[in-house]
C-alpha cells in the first residue's frame, strides 16, 4: 500500500493521482501557475463564478483549499450573480493596461448553462475586448444535459460559440487537468476568451489522472500575434477589435488546435469504411458502448471502423476532420442534444469529392439515430451503432447484443423515492399557504414544493428563472380570476437577482406577496453564504424603501430579533402565526412581503457537528399507544423524522431520533401522545466490544476488476461509502471511475453512485451499463428495487448486498394512506436480479450495536467485502476510513461487523441478541373467561389477537366490556365459516372502536411503565420528562398551544385511569362532548354494519373484508378525527351500496 494523503490530489507533481472533476478544475489552477512559475513568469489567478450543478461545489472546494490558493497566488471571489463575475473576470485582462507590477493574470470564469445565458451580454463584451497575452481567461459553464438539478436541460455549445468562444470539452478529470492548461495557452496565443464544457457526468465524476512536472506548448505555423485588450468599445477601436476576432484570434484559435494535436484519431486501420466521432463524455460512453457490442480494438480494425476523439467542438479544426473522412463511406457523429459537430463536419466536407455520409441525429431514413432529448448513454449509444453497422457488416457480436435487447422486460417500480425537505427544514413550514392560494416556485430547495400536494404547499403553477419570480403574475393577473399572488423565492436568489422582480412588482402595482425564505445559506449547491446577502432589518428597511406596502417577519424564535431594531411597522411574529399572516398581507393592495426567518436545517446540523452551534438538549418522543398514526404531527411539520412505524395496534408515528434536526414544528400535532425529554446520558443500553480486524477471516475473491453500484437515500453517506471504496482502491495502485448521481436526490431523494475499478487505465464510461454490474449494494431497498438502477445487475454475475430497513418516504409522512410495499415484493425485486443476495436490516443493526444508524453504511460495506464482491484488501478499505476522517473508531467498528455477519453470523448475532422483553400483565379470570367465549384455534392469528385484545379492554373498562366483544368476534367467526381473514379483521377493527382514547384512556396509557422504560433506555436514567398536552378547557379557552407538564402531573394522570369507570355513565364528566358521542355510536353502528353485510346472500367476501377493515381509517383526536369518521362513513355507505347492489342483481338471475 503506497503513501498517501488526500492532498496529494493537488501536490503531487508526477504520477497517478483521484479526483473528482470539480476537483481537478481547481488543481488545473494550481498547475498553470506551477507551469508559468517554471518558465521563469510570475502570474496570478483571479477566480470568480456563481454556484451551480454541475459546478456548485467548486467554490467550496476553493474555500477549503485556501491554503493552497494563497500559496499559487490564486485570488478567488465569488460573484453576486454570473454577469457580474464575467465582469470582473474581464477585467483581470486590463490589468496591464493601467499598471501592474505582476506579469500577467489568468482570469476563469464559473457557472452553470442558465448563468451562461444570463452573462451572455458580458461574455459577449468580454471576448469581443480580448485577453491579455501574459494572462489570458477561461469560461468554464456547467451543462446538465438531463436537468438532475436544473429548471432546464442545459447544452452550452451553441451559446459559446455565438460569442466566438473556443470550446473545450473534457471526458473525464485527465482531460480537465490537460485540456485546462491549453484552455490558457490558446487564450493568450489568440486573444481570445477560452471556453471548458463540463457535463454532470464529468464535474460529478472522479477517476485517476497521471499527472507530470513538465507540459510543453504547441508551437504555431502562423505568424506571432500579440492581442491589446481594450473596452473602449467605441468608434475606431471597436471596428478594429471586431476585424481582428474573425481575421486574426479565431484563425489562431484553429491553429492552435490543429497544432496542439487536441483532437486525435484514437483508432484507425487500412481498410475502414466507417468513421465514428465524438467528444467529452460521449467518447468514454462510445467505448463503452463498443465493449458492450463485443469490439475491442482487434474488432474494429476487422470491421473497418475509425474512431476520431475531438477535444475542441468549436471551432472545429478541418484538416483533422479531411484526413479522418478520407476512404470512409459514411461517418456517425456521437454528441448530446442538438446537432452540433454534426453540422460543422457536413460543413467542412461540403463539396468534397467522394465525402462520406454523416449521419448522427437521424439516420439514412429519417429515424432517430441519438436522441436530442435527455442524455446519451453507453446502452442508448449501442443501440444507434447497431443499428448503423449492420448496415453495412454482419457482426456476430453486435447481432448477438441486438438480439438479447428484444428479450428485455420494462418493469415498473413499486413506489418512487422523490426528493424531499430535510428533517427540520424551514421550508416544511415556510412554503405552507392558505388553501386556494396560487403560488409561484422558485429556484432552490423550496422549489421540491412541486413534488408535493397542494394541501400541503398550495397550486404551485411552476417556476421562472432564477431572478424571474413573480413577474409572471404581471402578465397572467389582467386575464385571470384569481386577485392574488404568493411568490416564494430565496434569499440568496433575491440577492443574485430577485430584488428587481419585486422592483418590477411593484412598479405594475399589482397584488402580490412575496414570501422571502431568509435561512442564511445557499443550501441547494453546499450550504455556501450568499454574496451581497443582507441582515433581515436591513432586507426589510430596503424593501419599504423599494415601495413595499407591508412587511412582516415571521420566525421559528422571534426571540433572537428582540433586540434588532426593526424599521417602523415590521412586526416579529412567531412560525405559528404564518397562514394567518399571509391571509393579512393578500389583503392588503400591493406588492407586500412576508420575511421567513430560519436558518437552513442542514447547515445548523453542520455547525453542530463542527462545534459552532450548541444543539437543543430537548428531544421530542411520541408514546406509540396513544398515537393514533392519524398522520396530522406529518402534516403539520411536513418532516421526514416524523416516521410512520407498524405496531401490534396498528400503524402509528415515532420520532426518528438520528435525522431529528429538533425542530419542534412536530408538537403542532392535535395529539396528547407527544413528549419532550432532556436526555442524562446514562444509557442502560448495551454496546458492544471492540473487534480486531485479526479475528476476521480473508473473504475469498477473484479478479481484479470489478464494478460497483450503490443505491440509498439522499443526504445518508452513499457517496461516503463510494469515496472509500475509491480511495482503497488508489491505495492498492488501481485505476478508478466513479459517478455520484445526485443533483436534487440529494435532498432525501434516490442517490445512485456507481464505481468501475480496474487495474489498467481502461477508456470508458463510469456510469454503469445494463449488465455490467458485479456488486449491487442497496443501502435502501426501495431506491435499490427501482428497475432504472436495477438495470445493471444481472443474475448470473450480480452479487446484490441489501438493507431490509423500510425507510418511509416523504408521502408516508403526510399521507396515511401510503404505506411501504409488500417487503417480500421489494426484495425479491432485487433477489431475482442477482447471483447471490445477501440481506441484513443495516440501520437496525446499527442503533443496537452504535446506538446510531449513520453507522449502516459501513456496517454494510463490511458485509459486502466479506461476500468476496470487493477484490480489495481489509487493510486498504479500513485505511481509507481513517483517510475519511469522520468517527473513525466508529466506522472501523461498522466495517468489522459488517464482515462478521458474514463470516461468523452466529457470533453476531450473540451480541445483538435482543434483551429479554419485559412480560406482559398476566390476565385476569375475568378476562380468561371472556377470551374463551371465542373458539379460536389455538397457535392461529386469530387466537393471538384475541389473547392480546380481550385482556386489553378488561383493562380499559372492565369484564363485562370485554365479552361485549368477544361475544361479537365469535358471532362474526361463526357467520364466517371455514376463514377466519373477516373475523381477524373484526378482532382488530372492533377493539380500535371500542378502546377509543378519551381522557381516561390517554391517562391510563401514558401511566404505562413501558413508557419511562423506553425513555430511560432511549436516553438515560434520570432524563427529565414532560406530557405535551392540549386539554381541551384550555383550547376553548383560546390557548393555540400544548403546555409542558412534568412528572407533578403523573397524580392526575392516576386520578383520571381510576375514574374510567365513570365512562358512558351520566356522571361522566367528559362524555358530553360531541366526539365521545361519535366515538360511542361508531360501536354499535360498526356491529350493525358487519352483520348486515353478512345477511346479503352470497356476499361477497372481498367486499365484506373491506367493510370489516374500514374503521382504520378513523384515526386522530378531536377535529381530525371527526374529519375521519366522515370519510369512514362515506366508504362505509358506499361498500354496502355495492353489497346490497349485487345481492339485488344476485336475486334476479
């Protein structure tokens, strides 16, 4: 295992080096001032840019590397938005023009393809004025070509060559690092603006590249040219920088390429007949696509096929493309999106004698060849190839792919895991409206409010660009119904450009409110602060001076603005208050705003974890008996730590602990079963013991080579886990691509990442193909059993390491009707796909043995190199854990076991074997005796519901009550006959009716000592503890809020259970009320129910199951429940509508 620093990726001078393509643009810096340096000058580097996907972590990176900057005399400047850093990049160029004592700057650029078009204008103006010939400027423009996280699909191209840009486009972090010191030579050999094209799939992907001291650059054939940059774009000047962009910079532009040797023809022979080109990510995709097809270099010399690799687009170098077409008979031009090289190639050879064919959007008879939509694959691209070879030779090896494609199914995934707000996250409550309202989105994390239901965020009608919100409203409010409007935007995008919406707003005196979202960081790209961003006194005072009519702030703790001096009529108002306020400002005639302050979840999760913010010692806990799983805690806070749990009582809610970002918008549910609680420490919880690497046994592997995909859930260390396999790869001199496939997924969405490992530098694609995968880790089996990323595997090379643990959705949190699918369903998604599957629920493990599931990852990872799937060594992979740096003892341990659970599992299991549950309450007589009023075969279903329930509501009431129902239940088995599926149905429906949770019952569950078990092993013994309780004398006497009641309370909690008997009696102090009217005739009428449906002749038994389970819909306290019961009561009439209807029928035929 060779030495090995992760800095190293930016120091090391000679030999093989990983990094990511964000990465290598910032060591690409580095190296041209190490080249420069070399060559006796002394130049320095101005950066500036805005962040955006593909690019948003490269001003991050910069940040962290500062060291290094200062140390190559990097400047780095983030811009207020695009157009103003090309600005100030121009303007790096003028530096020797009004006195300079460095010997030049190189200026670079940064941005993704929107921030390109909106910097257009000073791009244009830039390139027109030129670069300094001892400096020289570089454009690099993020292009999301299948829009992962962006409004748009982005292709770049075009625009950059309208603004006479040479374009540069790399295919992987090699020919950033080469492709980035001719984008600098050729700027100041020409004069002009240099341009790098970076797909997602090269910016988010890391490989190694061999990296050297010494880089030589091209000499040209044409005459020496010195550019004099100049805006003084006027008059004379101007003609004369206009004649010499297209007479003297873009004919040096073409000479440089041609003698750079940029582009190559990477494969050739004597007798080919087909040209095949292409360039940046598309080229790693072709060779990958030949490979799939069956043709290595061997085959393509036999078949006659020539390969032609461009690493400039634009302008496209003739002579290159002349001597590849010679002898060809047709050429296929590879590219994304709309045609491009294509066009310029039939350009070129237009009138040549004996040209070939090109072909590359469409083919010979029109039909799509490669498709403009979306993005180019390896699988798409061998479609198109094979369609086109076999015009011209039979390929057993193409014939054999092409026919193995029909055999192929399209499945459909059981539910998709979509992108969702982060636990806590300010926009769970921010971007709530009051119902009816219209809502325009934004750019930024709120913008995930489209992927959700307009209960929850209102009719969102879409997005503008960034810098665009709300002005659509001046164009639909004269024509439309509709008197108002709620526009949310972002802070950062009102700084970048929003202020001039709301400018215009105002000006057109139309009726809007802005929602400004104020969380103090640029979340979406990195957690960046905002450039230009001001503090919420001073957004607002601008904001009344800009003509606002109102401005109110609401906040999570208006406490930490008491003493900010706010401008006259701005009120502070609590996050509670938001709805009531928004119907306040639409009243008002204007443009008004409403300030959301709250700092973004996942920075505050940041700064706690470094130390800079103190975290809340109150967690909050919810007693899963006296949830009634309604789901409104879910609607209310819209957070995804706010998870639905499967229990002996049904489906109910608890707080996921881990992901908690203790936000407390939880507590707004209408519902005593939550409480708050200040943790010791002093855990009764077992650990386990440390284990040495030693005790385990070597996994038998094979190979070198292997490939790798990773599936899991935004935002829970996926791609952790794929930088670690990486990185013990390099250590044992391995060759390694990967791709982190995120964009928005990031953000609790689907996270696919994917690792090809080899021992030799291999051209090639890092995004797996259909078939080529040899290790399918599922970290969540949900995005795993997603056919789109089961594509890869395949079941007779595929060795699929899953975890079993059902994490909900985002819509399972706010919707009870949305469960998880049938587990059996999901895993066999995955099993029938692979050779051999290895299944282990990952977090569970986790919490029992670390008390804390973000360990899953590791542990999973250990067990997936124990399968054998991972040719790397123990030692490399645990290395590059302590290379990772974060709770290495920690992962250390994870990985181990991990490896032991496939090794020894028995050994395993003896440390995680479960404590001895605490015995249930024996039953009473009287309860035995109610129970044997059932005959339920003993060992059945049946039976152990009624062993459960019958005691239960002895309990609740007394006996009497309790052979109510089993008087019922044997009634129903009876009618039923030979199943037992209706009664089962009943045993569950007809106790949740009957031990409805009045206050006696929420006492008397809240007493129960299980509860300040679970607390006491969750927390600590001597956690403090307090009921979260909305009685309801207190709601009517206007209380909005649940009030803390500590153990004090416990006596009344004792009085209430004792006064259960008075339940249903004229002395009832509590059964008055209109909901324990309802609650009561839901009994009976659910009886009346059942046996009506059975008096129907031949009653269909589906329907009469469905009747039987119906009562689960009625869940939830107070309004919500009543809510539920009139729902329940529709479907109710409706099942025995249809029952009755095909009696009727049944009784005429």
């Amino acid at each position: 295992m060779e030495q090995f620093t992760l800095e190293d990726r930016y120091l090391r001078e000679d030999g093989t080096v990983y990094l990511s393509g964000v990465q290598a643009l910032v060591r690409m810096l580095f190296d041209r001032v190490r080249h420069d340096r070399a060559a006796g000058a002394s130049p320095a580097v101005f950066v500036s840019g805005y962040e955006g996907s593909p690019l948003a972590g490269y001003d991050l990176e910069l940040g962290r590397r500062s060291h290094l900057l200062e140390k190559h005399d990097v400047v780095h400047r983030p811009g207020l938005n695009e157009e103003l850093a090309a600005t100030a990049v121009m303007g790096s160029q003028l530096t020797a023009s009004v006195g300079s004592s460095r010997g030049g700057v190189t200026g670079f650029w940064y941005g993704k393809a929107p921030g390109l078009d909106r910097a257009t204008d000073a791009l244009r103006h830039a390139n027109l004025a030129g670069t300094d010939p001892a400096g020289g400027a570089v454009a690099l423009v993020g292009d999301d070509p299948n829009a992962k996280s962006s409004s748009v699909p982005c292709a770049s191209e075009l625009a950059l060559a309208d603004l006479a840009m040479p374009v540069f486009f790399p295919s992987d972090s090699q020919d950033v690092l080469d492709f980035g010191l001719h984008a600098v030579e050729l700027s100041r050999a020409s004069g002009l603006w240099s341009s790098m094209k970076l797909v997602a799939n090269v910016a988010d992907a890391a490989s190694t590249a061999h990296v050297r001291p010494t880089w030589t650059a091209p000499e040209l054939a044409l005459p020496a040219y010195r550019h004099k940059p100049s805006t003084r774009l006027l008059g004379t000047t101007l003609m004369a920088l206009e004649r010499s962009l297209y007479t003297e910079r873009l004919p040096l532009a073409v000479e440089y390429v041609r003698a750079s040797g940029i582009n190559r023809i990477v494969q050739e022979g004597p007798a080919d007949r087909v040209g095949i080109v292409t360039a940046g990510k598309s080229y790693l995709d072709l060779m990958q696509a030949l490979r799939l097809l069956g043709l290595d270099a061997d085959a393509l010399s036999r078949n006659g096929i020539r390969i032609l690799k461009l690493g400039v687009i634009h302008p496209l170098e003739p002579s290159i493309v002349r001597r590849f077409a010679d002898g060809l008979d047709e050429i296929v031009v590879v590219e994304e999106k709309r045609s491009f090289v294509e066009s310029a190639i039939k350009e070129i050879l237009y009138g040549t004698a004996g040209a070939p064919a090109v072909y590359g959007k469409t083919g010979p008879d029109g039909r799509t060849l490669c498709t403009e939509l979306g993005e180019l694959d390896p699988d798409a691209i061998a479609r198109a190839l094979a369609t086109r070879l076999s015009e011209h030779h039979e390929i057993p090896s193409v014939t054999a792919w092409r026919r193995q494609r029909r055999r192929e199914r399209i499945s459909v995934p059981l539910l998709t895991r979509t992108p969702y707000f982060c636990s806590g996250c300010p926009h769970n409550s921010s971007t709530k409206v009051p119902e009816g309202t219209l809502v325009g989105g934004g750019i930024g994390c709120h913008a995930m409010a489209l992927f959700m239901e307009p209960e929850q965020v209102g009719d969102v009608v879409g997005l503008t660009q960034m810098g665009g919100e709300g002005a659509q409203w001046l164009g639909m409010e004269p024509f439309v119904d509709a008197s108002h409007f709620v526009q949310n935007i972002g802070d950062g995008t009102f700084t970048h450009s929003g202020s001039l919406a709301v400018r215009a707003a105002v000006a057109a005196g139309v009726n809007i409110t802005y929602k400004i979202l104020y969380n103090a960081t640029v979340a979406m790209t990195g957690g960046q602060d905002a450039v230009g961003g001001l503090s919420v006194e001073r957004l607002a005072s601008l904001l009344l001076v800009e003509g606002v009519a109102k401005v109110v702030i609401t906040s999570d703790e208006p406490k930490r603005l008491r003493g900010v001096r706010m401008p006259d009529g701005v009120e502070v108002r609590h996050r509670d208050e938001l709805l009531s306020t928004q119907e306040e400002l639409a009243r008002v005639p204007g443009v008004t705003v409403l300030i959301h302050d709250q700092e973004c979840a996942a920075e505050k999760r940041r700064k706690r974890r470094r130390g800079k913010l103190e975290t809340p010692a109150t967690k909050v806990v919810i007693n899963e008996r006296v949830c009634e799983g309604c789901g409104d805690c879910g609607e209310k806070s819209n957070c995804l730590s706010v998870q639905p749990v499967s229990t002996e009582f049904g489906r109910k809610t608890t707080i996921h602990q881990s992901s908690c970002n203790v936000d407390y918008s939880c507590l707004a549910g209408d519902c005593p079963s939550f409480m708050t609680v200040v943790p010791t420490g002093r855990k009764h919880r077992r650990k386990a013991g440390e284990i040495t690497a030693a005790e385990l046994p070597a996994p038998e592997t094979s190979g070198t080579d292997f490939t790798v995909r990773i599936t899991g859930v935004g935002g829970t260390g996926v791609v952790t886990v794929a930088q670690i396999l990486a990185t013990a790869a390099v250590l044992e001199g391995k060759q390694v691509r990967t791709l982190d496939q995120t964009g928005l997924a990031q953000k609790g969405g689907a996270v696919v990442s994917d690792l090809k490992i080899t021992a030799e530098p291999t051209p090639q694609a890092p995004k797996l193909a259909a078939g080529e995968c040899d290790l399918y880790l599922a970290c969540d089996v949900l995005v795993g059993a997603d056919p789109a990323h089961l594509s890869v595997a395949d079941s007779g090379r595929t060795t699929a390491v899953v975890s079993t643990t059902e994490v909900p959705t985002g819509r399972m949190v706010v919707d009870t009707t949305v469960s998880f699918p049938d587990a059996a369903a999901v895993r066999g998604a995955i099993s029938d796909n692979a050779a051999r599957t290895v299944a282990l629920d990952a977090r569970e493990l986790a919490e029992i043995l670390f008390d804390d599931d973000q360990f899953a990852n590791i542990l999973q990872l250990g067990a997936a190199h124990q399968t054998g799937a991972i040719p790397l060594d123990a030692a490399s992979l645990e290395r590059a854990i302590e290379l990772n740096g974060v709770a290495v003892a920690g992962n250390l341990q994870a990985f181990r076991r991990g490896r032991q659970l496939v090794a020894d599992p028995d050994a395993l299991h003896a440390v995680v074997a479960p404590a001895a549950v605490a015995a249930s309450p024996t039953p009473s007589a009287a309860a035995l005796r109610a129970r044997a009023l059932v005959h339920a075969e003993p060992g059945s279903e049946l039976a152990r519901l009624l062993d459960i329930r019958v005691p239960e509501l002895v309990r609740y009431q007394n006996a009497r009550y309790a052979r109510e129902y089993a008087e019922f239940v044997e009634r129903v088995r009876v009618l039923e006959g030979d199943s037992t599926a209706i009664t089962e149905a009943v045993a569950r429906n007809l106790h949740k009716l009957m031990a409805y949770k009045d206050e006696y019952e929420v006492a008397r569950l809240s007493l129960d000592p299980a509860v300040l078990a679970g607390i006491e092993e969750e927390f600590g013994v001597g956690s403090r503890y307090a009921y979260r309780l909305h009685p309801p004398f207190l709601r009517a006497m206007g209380m909005k809020r649940k009030i803390a009641l500590g153990p004090k309370f416990r006596p009344v909690f004792v009085a209430l259970r004792a006064a259960r008997k008075l339940r249903g009696t004229r002395w009832d102090p509590f059964g008055k009320a209109h909901v324990r009217k309802v609650e009561r005739e839901l009994v009976g009428q659910y009886r009346e129910t059942i046996l009506t449906a059975f008096g129907t002749e031949d009653a269909d038994r589906g329907r009469l199951l469905a009747l039987a389970e119906l009562p689960d819909l009625v869940r939830g306290y107070e309004d919500v429940k009543l809510a539920n019961v009139e729902a329940y009561h529709r479907e109710q009439a409706a099942l025995l509508a249809d029952l009755v209807r095909a009696d009727r029928l049944g009784a005429n035929t």
